[in-house]
C-alpha cells in the first residue's frame, strides 16, 4: 500500500505534491509566504514548478523550507531535487586576500621590531652623551674645588708660589697712607714701614715680571692690597675704563686677553682687587661667581644666571657686539 502511494507521489510533481500537501493542512499561498518570510511569487512558482533561473542552493533551500513547514519527510523529495537542481560540488581556494593580509602583517611586525630597535639605539646614545657630559662637568667642579682648597690652605706669606705671578702682568702695589700729593722721600718712607708691617701683602718685584709674548704693550694690572683692619687700601692708579674684579670671598679666577693667552690665573682673597686694561674683550672663568663682583668701564657685569644654577662662570667681557 506504501508502495502504492510513493508511486503515486512520485508520479506528481513537485509542485503538485507541495500544493496537494498544502491543501491538506489548509493552508493558503499567503499562509505560506509569511511562515517562510518568502514572496507570494516565489511561493505560487515553486508549486507551479516554474521557478526562474536562480542559484541551485537557493532553489533547494526554498524547497526544503517549504517540505518542512508542509511536515513532509525529506527523502521524499530529496528525487525532485536532484532533478530540479542538482547539488554542486563547489572548489574551494585559499582566499588571496588572507595569504597577502598574513605577509603583509609578517613585513610590518619586522618593520615594527626595527623601528623599535633604532629607537633603543638612539636612547642609549642620548644617556651616554648625557652621562659622559655630567661626569665631565663634576671633574671640571671637582678640580676647581680642589684649587681652591689648595689655595686657602697655603701659607699666607709665601706670594711668591701664586701661579698667578709667573704669567701675570706688572702688578702695581700700592701701600696703605700714600696720598697722591705725598713727597716722594715720605712715600718710599711709608713703602718701606708698610712692608716691614705686612709681608703678606707684597708681591713679586719687577725682575720677576714676564710681558706678554707678542706684545708691546702690557696691560696694566693693579693688585689692591688689605689692611689689617680688613679695608681695601687706596691705590693711586685706577682703570675706571678697564675690567675691575672686587672679591667678597676667596675664589679661583682665570682671566684671558684678546690674544688668547692668560694674564691672570690663581686665588684671590676676601677684599683683594683686580683691574685689568688695554686687553679686551677678556675672557673669564670664574669659580665661584657669587664671591666676585665684576665691572667694566664702570657698569656691573650680571653673572646672576651663573649664581642661580651653581656652575661654574665662563663669560667674555665685554660681550660680542657691545
């Protein structure tokens, strides 16, 4: 009997079989079209057997979906639709796009590492310049400490080991009680006492005087001496017009001429002068600027930015362009 009906079945199309189907559960077209979310179209050209051209997996879809809402057995009209559309056996290639996405990846993930290399490369230089600058910087610190310690411990009546005095230029000395309209007998007079009170405050004399190479003309170079009350004694040369260098504390000071070559080098004491002429611009090196009070032509030199970051004084005196 079974065999009977499959017979029959299978002599109706499938067309016919869906809307036979369909009228047994009593259910219209529209019915249909709505459970399957497919257009009435569709719906009348799949029972009409008539459906366009469309894609083979389309067609089967459509067919099972309705076979299923119509509770038909899919080996039923599994036949149908290997004659109406046939499935297709699809070849499936590697997709271009995710082979050249993976190397286009692989090349930028180097590109990266490199890049990320250069950069390291490029800090580690960065802190190695910075670390050997520093370093240099201290010992440069260290060693003018170091000067100047050696400075202050020395004895006081030796002048004669100042570095200064081999290189400078004629020191005028000029003693304490000389007024300028002195007599000249009552001046050697005074001279001489002064000496004999305070040898601490003389210099070397004029045999030991070395002019500068290359020079004619030495710049003048006036030394004021103490007095043992501390006061500056009065000098009777001044270089009003010149470089004037008034020390509130022991410090260690290089000064260059024009010419590059040093006219003073060594420590000074609290209240010791330099005036220096005829040799400008000057160059300065100053290791404790904030112990020296530095003029020129009669107009302050500002060494407070060097005060402010505690460094070391190199400055040139008068600057380029004044």
């Amino acid at each position: 009997m079974n065999n009977s009906q499959s017979q029959d079945n299978f002599q109706l199309t499938l067309g016919q079989l869906l809307t036979q189907r369909r009228e047994q559960l009593q259910l219209s077209r529209e019915t249909v079209a709505d459970r399957l979310c497919l257009k009435l179209t569709t719906v009348r050209e799949i029972e009409e057997d008539a459906l366009k051209e469309a894609s083979p997996t389309f067609i089967r879809g459509y067919i099972r979906a309705y076979a299923r809402l119509l509770q038909i057995p899919e080996p039923e009209i599994m036949p149908y639709l290997d004659k109406i559309a046939p499935a297709q056996m699809t070849k499936v290639q590697p997709m271009k796009s995710v082979t050249l996405g993976r190397q286009r990846k692989k090349r930028e993930g180097w590109l990266m590492k490199f890049t990320w290399l250069v950069l390291l490369v490029v800090l580690a230089l960065v802190g190695v310049w910075w670390w050997q600058q520093y370093q240099a910087q201290q010992a440069d610190i260290a060693s003018l400490a170091q000067q100047n310690d050696v400075s202050v411990n020395a004895p006081a009546d030796v002048p004669g080991t100042d570095p200064a005095d081999t290189t400078a230029p004629q020191v005028l000395n000029t003693p304490a009680g000389t007024p300028d309209s002195a007599p000249a007998g009552n001046t050697n007079t005074a001279a001489l006492e002064l000496s004999a009170a305070t040898p601490q405050d003389q210099e070397i004399d004029s045999s030991k005087i070395v002019p500068l190479p290359g020079s004619d003309r030495v710049p003048p170079v006036v030394n004021r001496a103490v007095d043992s009350e501390g006061g500056t004694l009065p000098t009777t040369t001044q270089t009003q017009d010149g470089l004037v260098l008034t020390f509130k504390n022991t410090c260690w000071l290089e000064v260059t001429d024009n010419k590059g070559t040093k006219i003073f080098s060594g420590t000074k004491q609290k209240g010791d002068t330099l005036e220096f002429a005829g040799a400008e611009p000057y160059r300065l090196k100053i290791g404790a600027p904030a112990a020296v009070d530095v003029q020129f032509k009669g107009q302050s030199v500002d060494l407070s930015r060097f005060i402010k970051a505690n460094t070391v004084a190199k400055l040139s005196v008068p600057k380029a362009g004044e």
